[in-house]
C-alpha cells in the first residue's frame, strides 16, 4: 500500500518534545529529529540553528547516567543508540554540525560509550566518532601518549569494523609528523593494518589503505621498514589491491602507492608501476561518483613536477581523455576543478602536451564559437571563416578548446574559477603559442580581467599568474587588455590588502611593460604614480619589493625619456631603490634593483652622477658601500647584476667616467672586481671582461655598451643558440623576470 | 556448486530458502542470516511503495548509508513524490517536492533533471502513454528496492551481486569464443544445462 505523507510536526515542535518527561514521547521525537537530518543537509542546518543539538547531546548524557544507575535496560539502550545515531548524523559532512557536537561537550562521552556492553549501542557510537574524525575540526589525537596508542591498538583489534574503521579514520585524520609516523611504526600499528589489508573485509580494507597513506607521508624511513623482508611482500597487496574489482579501493590503492613513490626514491620507480597507475587513474574517470571526483586529484598527485611521467601520460592519451570529459559538460564541480587542475600540470613543463591540449578538437555545434577568437585577431568575417592559413587553422583549433577554458573561468565555483586560471597559466607558457598570438583575444582576457575582481583571493591570484603570462606578448598588440582595463585593474590590485594579490599584480604589470612601447609605459607609470611605486618598493613584504623593483627596471628599459620615470617627484623612486638595497633581505631584491640601477645608468651623465651618488650613501659609520656586498654575495646574478652596472658607470665614452673609476678605485670596488676574474660564473666573466677590455673606438663601444645599459644586441647574437633560447625562456611566470635584451 | 546456490539465496535475500539449504546440504551460509531478515524488511517497504518506512528502517540499520549516498536517498525521496502523484495527492507532491526534493537537487546540480522529469508526471492528463510515464511503472519501485538492496548489502561488506548470473554470462561469452575454434559439447539451454553434442 502506498504511503500516505504524515503531516509532520514542525522543527520546533519536535525540539521541545525532545526536553518532555514523558520517555515515549521523547524517544520518538529523537528518533524523527534522525529520520528528518539523514541524507538531508539543509535539514541539519535548520534544526542545528534551533539548538538541537545540545539538546539532543543532553539526552546521550543523561542516558549514560541512567546505565551507571543500572535503570532501565532496554529503554536506555534505544535513547543511546538514537541520540549517538543523531549526533553522528549532524556530524557528517557537515562542518558545523561537527562543531556543535564538540562545543556541546558530547565527545567525551561518545568516546566512554565504546566500552558499552551493548553491540547496537557501540556500533552506533563509533560511527558517529568516525564522522567527527572524518573533519578537520576534530580534536587532535596525541598518539605520543602510551596510553592513547594502547587505546588506539585495542581499537584496531576489535572484531567490530565500526571501532576499528574508527581506528583507522584517528590515524588517517590525527597523524602528522614524522615522530607520530615511527611512533605508529614502533608500536606495530602499520602491521595490523596490512592484516587488515589482506583478510579484511571491504570497508576495512579501504580504511587501512587510507590511514597507510597517512602514515608513510614525506617518510622513507617508515616506508622502507615496512617494506623490509620482515613483513613479506606487504608492497605487493597494495599493488594487488589497486586491481581490485571495487573502484574506490583501486583509488585508494592508488593513492597510497603515490604517496610511497613520492617519498621514496627507492619503491615502485620502474616503467611498469608507473603505466599501470597513469591507466588504472584514467579509467577512474569513468566512475560517475565521488570517486571519479576524486581520481584527476590523484593523478596530478602523481605527475606533478615529473617530466618523465607527463610523457607517459601524454602517450596514454590522458588529454584526450580529459578533454573527453570536460566536453560532456555539467560535472560536479569537484569533478570540473580537479580535471582542469590535472591539465595544467600535464601542460606545466612539456610543449608537446601543450600542442596537444590546444590542438583538441570541438563538437560540430561549436563550430561558430571561434569567431570570437578570430575577429580580434584582426580577421574580419561576416559567415563562417575558411582558414586561409596553417596558422589561421591553428588559431581556429585552438579557440575551441580555449573556449572551454573560458567557460570554466566564468563558473559559479570558485574552485573552478582558480582551477581554469591555473590551467591557463600553464598553457600560456608557451613562448611559440604566445608569440603567435594565440591568447590576447577578447574570449580569454576579458573573462580573465573579470576575474581581478573576484571575491576569492585565492582566484584573484591565479587569474594574475595566467595574466602575467598572456601580456607577454611579442606580435600583436596588447591594446585588448588596456582597452578592457586590465591595466587600470592590475595597478588596483597593486594596493590591495593581501599581499600575495599586490606581488602578483606587480609581477603581470612587470611582464606587461617588458619590452612595451614608449606610451604604453608611460601610460602605466602616470597611471601608477611615482608616490605609489616608491611606497610598494619599500613594502613590508619582501616579495612585493622584489616584483616592484621588477617592474622599475622594466620600465625605465629602453628610451631615455623613460628614465625619468626615477627622478619624478624628487627622486622618490630611486631614493626608495637606494634605501631598499641598503638592507636587502634577499639576493633577489638585489639583483632587480642592481639592474634597475643599471638601466638607469645607461642613460646621460645626470643619470649616471645620481646612482653613483646612491651606491655610496652612507649610512651611520658604515663605510662599506652594498656594492661590496654585492660583488661578494654567494649568488651570481647578483654579482652579475653589480657588474654591469658598474660597467655602465665606467662607460669609457662618458665625460665623467674617469672620476667616477677613481671613486671605485678608492672605495676598494676595482680590486675586488680584479679578484673576480675567475669566478665561477660566465655571466660574470663576460660582464668583467667589458671593464677591463675597452674597445678605443668610440662607435664599438656605443655599440657594445648601447642606451640600454644590459646586454646590447650584438653580444647577445654572439651567445648560442640554446643560450638565447634559454634567455627567452625565463620569460614566463614561475622563473625569473625578463632580462637580457 | 552449493556456495554458488547459498551465495544467490543469501544475496537476493530469500531467508527462509536458504535456512532450509543449509539444513538440507550443510553449507555456510557465510553472513548472519539475521542481518539479512532486517535487509529484506527494508526492500519489501520499498517495492510495496511504503517509502517514508523504507528510509526510517534503512536507518536503524545503519544511519550511514543514506547520509553517504546522496544518490540512493535523491531516488527513495523521488519515489515519494512519484507515490504521492499516483494516490491523486497533487497539493501534497507540490509541497513535498518544494520542501524536501528541491534543496536536494540544489545541493547538487545532477538531480534537477530527474526532479524536473518526476515533477513533469502532473502536467499530463494520461500518464500511461508519456514520455515519463514508465516512472510510474511498477518496474520503478523494483528498481529503487533492488538499489537499496545493493547498498545495504555494500555497507555490510557483502557484494551486491550473487555471482550465479556472472557465472552463466561468462560461461556463454566463453563457449562464443570456442565455437569460432573448435567442435565441442555445449550447453545451450541453460534451464536443463544439458551437454549436447556438437552438430556437424
């Protein structure tokens, strides 16, 4: 018989049942509050913001009262079973629920009852304990303490898989350091659980594979004693179990085998167990549940920083299969930031995988989607385009999938958000895709522009990384991203309250200008003024004044009206330069102002007067100008950076050179530059060689020292082919900023 | 050849046969047969349509399953709604489906599709011949019990599926095979499993 909707008491209704004299009345409005949060979040929340759970934490309390006052059995049995039940319930999944439970004072309580005599009562308790150990807000267990492992032992030893899966998910939430990992080690814990490994059942299995994982985090040393003779072959069961026939104990095999490849060099290491992984990972994928969710996660886990694993991947296709799955469309957003994340890294070392990622095709119907990309490339069309060219085709190509890229950037998931940001940036670092122009087009600057604004930080700054690459641009015009205000925005973000958020705007603003024309540059320094570049020059956080000194050298590089930029409103900018370099707190800040003084004494004999006057400003009885430091530091680009500049100052052809030489030659800088001869490091020889080897004529050394003040372009043909590249390289995000020109 | 018989009574659940399976031939039936009288309560709620104590069973049970498995519980909730459409009661599926199928497929975006399609039963006069009408179909409950079957067995470390039926499908995939490579005895009706002798 169909049943008929009972018409339910309201929340609040129950929660007073649940406070009446009457047992019966109230066991079973404890047993509704169960039945109505179950499966039903928005639920939980509802009765939680009425109080419910103390409430209900009260009755557990009470009823273990009644059990030490020996009351009645039965009854007392049901109320416990029901208000642990309850409990656990608001504890899963549901962060605030687990507070609650905490701050009601209920933990303590549950933790007694495992010794219940009751089974129904002990099962129903260690899972509401496990729900609160599957949450970060958990208490943390001190397993250091002798009586806590032993407690912990006897758990894992029960018969019952409820208290000794609630074993397992202590290890797997509570378990950090390498001391708690010996510690657990030592106490023959990880030996139980490869008996659980083997003859136990299903969820035991997969529990002990989890807390394995936790306990052979960042440990070889763990790792190889478990995997010593003493134990058998326990390495093989995990091996077995990742081709078990239950999909989330091969996710969960999986992860473990991960975690021990990326701790120890010396376990799963042949080309076997790494194809076996990359296949088994992808075909995870397919799973319509969490643990398809959960399977791109793992498999960037797996090749992240690792060249020779991205190659295996690529050649099993795993771009195909992402994209297979970004196309179905409408994932769960776990599902969607996890497979985009994965991408990134498979695009974040290997130009064949990016070609391979930007060269996807689209379904049919996307066939009208490029226009977008190819009209603001320059390209005007009023029907559908034929590509007239290889490179028009390519573009083509290439705008479908970016515009996947593109709808990810505007979902309604932050993760997501940052996710496609991510992926964006590794694409982007390309220098071949870059210099032909694929990215600055309005499909993916505005949505990324959008994204300067976002109400995450976290996204804020991952937008700002792929920015950083798409503004360097050699061929077209940046004009797309002024015109949509990327610019105005970037210099916003400069005086933001994070941190991280003004480093990495400086960082995009310093790739936007490197190697800009004269107005553009202009129009960001009116834009930026003098007072605000000189005040995040002497920002609290050193990588901001890193990025910052960037961005002035980028400036003033190239015409000598720029170089003006340093002497605005008295000197602000380079009086800051000065004063930051005098206490440097590392190389880098160095070697970007070093080079920024260097451009600037590229300039007219003004210019170089003025940075001379700054190398030798004292502070208090200091007599020892920074250049010393300088030519002295452990890092050669810094020492590079001091030479050169030096080198400008000495400019043969300049009036004032003489003088200042004797300046140098006084503050004891020539003979440390003689003692350097045979440093280790070419750049260095080559930037000293310049000092000591003038040319006479007047027209070479203009034309080696050139208005640029870093290395002019006749050397730089003269560097290799690979050195050039090399230089090019160092481009993009994640390395260092643009340099030799 | 009796643990493949006691593996499939215990699995779909047929109690009482296999407690006279292991009077009658001693095998184990190697889970608490006890376990399985609570299971089968659970799947006849289900396919009787009695859903609200469907859920409220699961629950004693085991507390977990339905708070672990959105899926499972979006499924029971929508037969609900689709029993409260058949008894007539269309202010009542309204409401229902605003209060508790909605926040449902608003915690997760995959439901709204099958939450629009049962939602969609009350525009049409004739339900019998609509595109949506097999949720109507007796075939639906079946389907939501069976899966609530699996998932209680799953909880209970059990497999969800008797290895019987696999059995035969591998025993005819593989007599595919031999066919394309020699002549053999086979077995083609599976109801007497009769060797027959290859035809010429």
């Amino acid at each position: 018989m169909p049943s008929a909707t009972v018409n339910k008491p309201r929340p609040s209704e129950l929660l007073s049942r649940l406070t009446s004299a009457e047992p019966e009345v109230k066991v079973r409005a404890l047993r509704e509050v169960k039945n109505q949060i179950i499966g039903n979040r928005t639920k939980k929340l509802s009765f939680l913001k009425l109080g419910a759970v103390p409430a209900v934490a009260g009755i557990l309390a009470d009823s273990i009262d009644d059990v030490t006052e020996n009351n009645n059995c039965n009854n007392t049995n049901n109320f416990l079973v029901q208000s642990a039940a309850a409990l656990g319930s608001f504890a899963c999944g549901f962060d605030a629920g687990v507070q609650a439970v905490l701050d009601a004072g209920a933990f303590p309580n549950l933790l007694r009852l495992l010794a219940n005599p009751n089974e129904k009562v002990v099962d129903a308790v260690a899972r509401a304990l496990r729900m609160i150990y599957q949450s970060k807000l958990a208490p943390k267990y001190d397993f250091l303490q002798q009586k806590n492992m032993e407690f912990l032992i006897s758990l894992l030893n029960s018969e019952k898989e409820t208290v000794s899966g609630l074993g397992a998910s202590i290890i797997t939430r509570s378990c950090e350091t390498n001391l708690e990992q010996k510690a657990l080690f030592d106490a023959g814990i990880l030996r139980k659980l490869n008996s659980l490994l083997e003859g136990g059942s299903l969820s035991q299995r997969d529990a002990s594979l989890e807390s394995l994982a936790t306990v052979f985090r960042n440990n070889p040393e763990v790792i190889s004693k478990f995997a010593g003779p003493e134990i058998g072959r326990p390495l093989s069961s995990i091996i077995d179990l990742a081709k078990d026939r239950y999909p989330r104990t091969r996710l969960l095999a999986c992860m473990c085998l991960i975690v021990i490849r990326n701790a120890s060099p010396h376990f799963l290491q042949d080309i076997g167990i790494k194809t076996k992984l990359i296949h088994i990972l992808l075909e995870l994928l397919d799973d319509p549940g969490q643990v398809g969710d959960e399977a791109p996660f793992a498999f960037s886990s797996l090749i992240a920083q690792k060249e020779d694993l991205q190659k295996l991947a690529l050649e099993a296709n795993a771009i195909d299969k992402f994209h297979h799955h970004i196309k179905k469309g409408s994932l769960h957003p776990r599902r969607y930031e996890g497979i985009l994340l994965a991408l990134a890294d498979m695009c974040s070392k290997l130009e064949s995988c990016r070609t391979k990622f930007l060269s996807l095709q689209a379904k049919p119907s996307q066939s009208l989607e490029p226009f977008k990309a190819l009209a603001s490339n320059g390209i005007h069309t009023a029907t559908k385009p034929k590509p007239s060219s290889s490179r028009d085709q390519e573009l083509m190509l290439a705008s479908f999938v970016l515009n996947l890229v593109a709808d990810a950037l505007t979902d309604y998931n932050a993760g997501v958000r940052a996710a496609a940001c991510i992926c964006l940036k590794s694409v982007t670092r390309s220098i071949q895709k870059l210099s032909a122009g694929y990215f600055m087009n309005e499909t993916i600057v505005i949505p990324l522009v959008q994204l300067f604004l976002d109400p995450s930080t976290s996204v804020q700054v991952a937008a700002l990384g792929a920015t950083s690459n798409i503004v360097v641009d050699f061929t077209t015009s940046k004009s797309i991203f002024v015109q949509c205000g990327g610019m105005k925005q970037l210099i916003q973000l400069a005086k933001s309250m994070e941190s991280s958020v003004r480093s990495n705007a400086l960082w995009a603003l310093k790739n936007f200008v490197f190697q800009a024309d004269n107005r553009l540059k202009e129009g960001v320094f009116s834009e930026l003024t003098a007072s605000l570049l000189s005040s995040l020059i002497r920002d609290p956080e050193p990588s901001v004044q890193e990025q910052a000194l960037a961005l002035v050298r980028n400036l003033v590089d190239g015409c000598i009206n720029l170089i003006e930029f340093v002497f605005a409103e008295d000197g602000l900018i380079l009086g800051a330069i000065g004063r930051q370099l005098q206490c440097a707190s590392k190389a880098e800040i160095g070697i970007q102002g070093m080079y920024a003084l260097c451009n600037v004494a590229s300039g007219n004999e003004f210019h170089r007067e003025a940075v001379m006057q700054l190398l030798f400003t004292q502070m208090g009885d200091k007599n020892q100008s920074f250049v010393v430091k300088f030519l002295q530091s452990n890092d050669s680009q810094l020492r590079t950076a001091t030479v050169w500049t030096i080198v400008n100052l000495t400019c043969p052809s300049s009036p004032g050179a003489p003088c200042r030489l004797e300046k140098l030659r006084n503050a004891g800088i020539v003979s440390q530059i003689k003692n350097m001869v045979n440093d280790p490091c070419v750049d260095v020889k080559v930037a000293i060689f310049f000092i000591f080897r003038i040319s006479p004529c007047e027209n070479s050394a203009r034309a080696i020292y050139g208005f640029r003040g870093q290395l002019s372009m006749s050397v730089f043909i003269h560097y290799s082919e690979y050195k050039r590249q090399e230089i090019l390289k160092q481009l993009v995000f994640q390395s260092s900023s643009p340099l030799f020109f | 050849m009796n643990k493949l018989v006691m593996n499939f009574l215990v699995t779909k659940g047929y109690v009482e046969a296999a407690k006279k399976f292991r009077m009658e031939s001693g095998t184990h039936p190697g889970i608490d047969l006890a376990t399985i009288t609570d299971r089968m309560a659970v799947k006849k709620a289900a396919q009787c349509g009695n859903v609200e104590d469907a859920i409220e069973k699961i629950n004693d049970l085991n507390p977990e399953i339905l708070d672990t498995n959105p899926q499972l519980f979006f499924q029971l909730q929508q037969q609900r709604l689709i029993e409260l459409i058949r008894n007539g009661k269309v202010e009542e599926a309204l409401e229902f489906a605003q209060e508790e199928l909605a926040p449902r497929a608003e915690e997760n975006q995959s439901f709204l599709e099958e939450l629009e399609r049962t939602i969609s039963l009350l525009a049409f006069e004739d339900t019998s011949n609509c595109q949506v009408g097999e949720l109507l179909d007796i075939s639906q409950r079946l389907k939501t019990a069976s899966e609530v079957n699996a998932a209680v067995l799953t909880s209970q470390s059990h497999e969800k599926d008797p290895k019987l039926p696999s059995l035969l499908k591998m025993l005819i995939w593989a007599q595919n095979k031999l066919d394309k490579k020699a002549a053999y005895p086979c077995i083609n009706d599976l109801s007497n499993a009769r060797l027959e002798e290859p035809t010429f």
